[in-house]
C-alpha cells in the first residue's frame, strides 16, 4: 500500500498489473517440408530463396525476390514479385503484381515450401515435442503451457473440452503423466453405461445388494485408487445420474451399492466432453453445481483447422502409427509427398479432425500404392476444395455465408471453412 502523503490528502490508485508480453510475434511458420517459424519479413521488400535459406528453409524452387509483405492500416499484405513458379495463397495462384489480403492462418505456397501465417506466435522458432502422443509442433503450446500450470497446482479434477477426433482422451494421459498420475489409469464411457447398472460399475457393490450380486465388487473408481480415472463424454450423462459424482468430485467418496458407509479413494478425475457443458447448464440439461467442481482446471484442444501448421507432422505420426500396427506400406515423409498434396490437407476445415484426417490418409493409401502421398489421390478422397478454402475469402462469399447463417460469425465461419478470427479479421480489413 501507497504512504499516505504528506498534506494528508488522497493517496494515489495504482492500476492493475498488465499481463506478460511474452515473446509473441508475426510469423510464417513452415508447414511443410521442415517445420520451422521464420519471423514475417514485413518492410524487408521482396524476399525469397536467400532469405528462406538464411532462416533454414532452403528452397530451390523459390524465386530469388518471390513475394513481398507488407503492413498498412493495421492489415497484412502479400504481393507476388513475378516469381517463376508462382506463388498460392488459400490454394488459389496470386497474379504478379496484385496485392492481396494476409489473414491469420493464411496458407501460403512458395516453390515446395508451405507456410501458415501468424499474427502471433509464442515460443521458440523450432518445433515443439510431442505432448504424450498429442502431435503439434506449433499449434498446441497453449496446451503445454497449461499442463505446465497444473503440474505446479496440483488440481484434483482436469475437464477436457474439444471437438469430435480432437484426441481427448491423449490428453487426459497427458494431464495424469503430468500430474503423476499415470498409473494406474482407466477410461469410462460415461455414455456407454447402462444407468440401472451406473451405481455398481463406477463405485462398487456388495455381496447380496441386488439381485445379481452373488460377490462384492469395489467397482472402476476404487480399482484404480492412487491413479486417474477418465471420464469421457460426461456431457452425455443423463440428468439423473449427474448428483452422483458429487461427492466423488467434491470429498474423494464413493458409495458402493448396499455399503452402510462411504469409502474414500485417492484418485485424479479427468473428464472430457466435446459439448460446450456451460450451454447445457443454461439449458437445465446439466448441473452448474457438477460443472463448477470440474471447472477449476479446464485444458481446451483447438480444432485441427485453426492449427494447419501442424497437420503435416499429424500426418506424419498418423502414417508412422499404421505402420507399427502392422501396416506394410512406407511411411509418409515430406521426400514422397507431393506439395500440393500436402496443401490440400492443410486447406481442409477437418470437421472430425485427427480421426477424419486418419481416415483420408487411409483411403488414399488404399488406392494409391505409390509411396508417400500424391495429390490425384488425396483430390479423389478429399472430392472438390470447399470453395472458400480453395480461394481468398471474398466480399461475396462472407456476405452469403453470414447471411445463411442469419449473422452469427461462429456458424458462418465453419461454412467458410475458416476460425472465427480469420473472419473477423477478413470482415475488419473490409471496414465492417
């Protein structure tokens, strides 16, 4: 507290500490054939082939002075410098000299380079270690720096949120092993479970207390006492049977059916859900008192379309994994596939995200036996490019999305195939 000064009158109101800066900058990370976050070259004039190698992404088929970038009332800017072979931004070709709009998470092609625009990266310039199994070499250091929080805080109960495919349950090991909680572990479908037989799985039984129960059973949560529990779709778990995890979530207790007394266990709860559980409070369909117990530690997974920087490497380790499962054919690297393969992956807004994008890499396995990955055979799984992905975002086509979407920017952006962001950006650049 401030001394009071010496007149006796007011003393001054400090304000409130500003957050970290940290070490957030424009970017152009390299996708693909090397990941790497090279600085964005704004006011540097036409760059190319000598600043790529300088910076570690060597790339012959880039023109010496292929592309410039620039920075004029609060919008990015890419113009091609007539390059040779050309420059694409969203899978649609630049016309030399034409200045176009660089939105964030922008996909731009240069030669058999692949780059993903950032208005704001953080870290460092190399690519991240895999967190667990989860893969991302850019795109999940959120994930990290929040698992990095709860390694210091210790919570008792983690909530997972995440699209459909996202990998949910690879981050509830993630949080045990950074908890130390790896073992003993378990994953319940909460939707899986019959809700007469709820009670017994999850918290045990004894002898004689139905009809059935010839022998006592200490049930899922006592089984794994000093380990994790993971409780996936518990935005799935019926009304009824919400008040009886309270006491599970809240004092560590668990009642088996016919006990006279509770049993306390030690466990980590994990539970995930791909379902935004604050609607569902607002819609009685789920408890605000359950959801206020989980929501003390919350680990969100972005979608796989607001991270295109890191699809490459997800395929990558995809195509890895088939192969240590029994598979026969040669795992995917960036010397056997084709760049404008890879780009198509990298445009696509992946709405199951890591299963749908393990599902294409199979199919186009199947009736491609060449190795590595071609474009004719990821253009026959994938179909036509989803018109907004396979050009720049235009007037026209925002304007038709929102309006199908009766304005509301969320809805008309998975129309578009974009992030929410990229479209407010587009939609500031427009003066809206």
């Amino acid at each position: 507290m401030k001394a009071r000064p010496p007149d006796g009158g007011t003393e001054e109101h400090s304000l409130p500490a500003s957050a970290p800066e940290g070490s957030r900058r424009p970017a152009l990370v390299a996708a693909f054939p090397t990941p790497l976050a090279l600085p964005a070259p704004f006011g540097l004039g036409p760059v190319g082939r000598e600043w790529l190698a300088r910076h570690g992404a060597a790339d012959g088929q880039v023109s010496g002075g292929h592309v410039v970038l620039t920075k004029s009332g609060g919008a990015a800017w890419i113009e091609d410098c007539g390059s040779r072979n050309g420059t694409w931004l969203d899978g649609r070709r630049l016309s030399p000299g034409a200045r176009a709009s660089l939105v964030d998470g922008a996909v731009l092609r240069m030669g058999r380079t692949l780059l993903v625009y950032r208005e704001e990266l953080s870290g460092a310039a190399e690519p991240s270690a895999p967190i667990g199994q989860l893969v991302g070499p850019f795109g999940l250091r959120a994930v990290a720096a929040t698992l990095e929080a709860f390694a210091r805080l210790g919570p008792r109960n983690v909530l997972v949120e995440g699209e459909t495919g996202v990998g949910k349950e690879l981050a509830a090991r993630a949080v045990a092993a950074a908890l130390g909680r790896a073992r003993p572990y378990v994953a319940v479908n909460l939707a899986g479970i019959p809700e007469p037989v709820f009670e017994s799985q999850l918290f045990g039984h004894v002898a004689g207390a139905f009809s059935d129960a010839r022998h006592a059973s200490a049930g899922v949560v006592v089984k794994h006492h000093g380990g994790t529990v993971f409780l996936d779709e518990i935005g799935e778990l019926p009304l009824a049977l919400q008040p009886k995890l309270l006491r599970l979530l809240e004092n560590r207790e668990v009642h088996p059916v016919g006990a006279d007394r509770p049993v306390l266990v030690d466990v980590l709860l994990v539970a995930a859900t791909n379902r935004p559980l604050d609607d569902l409070v607002r819609e009685d369909r789920f408890r605000a008192d359950l959801l206020a117990r989980l929501s003390s530690a919350r680990l969100e997974l972005p979608p796989l379309r607001e991270r295109a920087e890191d699809i490459f490497a997800v395929a990558v380790e995809l195509s890895r994994r088939r192969g240590t499962q029994g598979g026969t054919g040669e795992a995917l690297s960036a010397a056997t596939a084709e760049v404008e393969a890879v780009e198509r992956l990298l445009l696509e807004p992946w709405p199951t995200n890591v299963r749908g994008l393990a599902a294409a890499l199979d199919r186009a396995a199947a009736i491609d036996a060449a190795p590595g990955l071609r474009a004719w055979a990821v253009d026959r799984v994938l179909g036509p490019a989803a018109s907004a992905r396979a050009g720049l975002l235009s007037a026209e086509l925002v304007s038709q999305a929102l309006a199908a979407a009766s304005g509301n920017e969320t809805q008309a952006a998975k129309r578009l195939g974009v992030t929410r962001g990229k479209l407010r950006r587009f939609l500031a650049t427009q003066g809206n």
